[in-house]
C-alpha cells in the first residue's frame, strides 16, 4: 500500500471518529420525554370502509372522548398509536396511523412549564401538506384531542400525550 493510501485512510478514520464523537456529544439529541400519539376515526357511518384492522375502543374511552369533544358518534376505532421519544432540540415524528405516512404529526419541544408539562411546537401533515400548526402546552399524563380532517365518511381525531418527561 502506498504512503498516500495509508495517510487517506487514517484521514478517514480520524474523521469518521470525530464525527461519532460530536454526534454522541450533541445535547439537541438528549431524549428529554416521551410523546404518545394515537390516531381515532369517528363515524356516524359504517365503520366497515377501514377493514378489519382498525379496533374499537372501550366504552370509557369513547366516553372520554364524546366529553373532551362535546360531540357523539356512533362509532369509535383506533387506527394506531404512536409512542416517540423527544429529542431536546430537534423537531420529532410521528406516525399514529400504523403503517401509513398519510397522516403525520411533527413536534418540537420548545419550553418547559413547571415540573410536569411542556410546550411543543407542533403541526399535523396530511399527504405531506401541513394543515394545522399550533403550540400546545402538554402536561404529563394529560390527553390533548384534536380534532383533525374529515376522512373516509368520518371524522379523525388525534389525541397527544406527554407520557413522560425527565427533570431538567
């Protein structure tokens, strides 16, 4: 092997090893909680138009839901939950529709209020358009509904929780 090979390789190295070094040591990577979020549909129709993976929900949780939004379906099903890490200082996603990018959620953290809640930046994308924005202040344990697009002869609704989050 030639001296010009072997220096290029070691150059390679060295910057290879730099590079994990300053990746481990980003503090923006730091996982600072945990973000829940689930994906419901909503019909007065029949539920039959989304196959047989979507599951229904309890009747507790259906009743959760019809206080927090102040309206009554007939029919609730839970098309996928999504638990993501939060990274300190990146903008997150997540995809509550298993299996499906068509409806996405992306969320940033951007301070915290007190103790247990934190307040995101966050926007809901639906075939990769962004068609809500808000701020929400999310307080662990606590569910956040939202009520998103029709869809399907329905209504989606999506429901973020702030599972967990590490002290500062």
């Amino acid at each position: 092997m030639h001296k010009r090979s072997v220096t290029v390789v070691v150059l390679g190295w060295c910057l290879w090893a730099l590079a994990g070094v300053a990746w481990a040591e980003d503090p923006g990577k730091e996982t600072i909680g945990t973000l829940k979020a689930e994906m419901i549909f909503a019909t007065d129709g029949d539920p039959g138009v989304l196959g047989h993976s979507a599951k229904g929900l309890s009747a507790e949780e259906q009743e959760r839901l019809e206080v927090a939004m102040r309206k009554k379906f007939k029919d609730y099903r839970r098309l996928g939950v999504d638990r993501k890490p939060i990274l300190r200082g990146y903008e997150n996603w997540s995809s509550p529709m298993s299996g499906s990018e068509e409806l996405m959620v992306s969320f940033e953290p951007k301070e915290r209020v007190g103790a247990d809640a934190l307040r995101l930046d966050m926007g809901l994308w639906q075939s990769k358009q962004k068609v809500l924005k808000t701020d929400p202040v999310l307080r662990k344990g606590k569910q956040l509904y939202i009520v998103g697009p029709k869809w399907r002869g329905g209504q989606l609704i999506i429901v973020l929780e702030l599972v967990d989050l590490l002290p500062e």
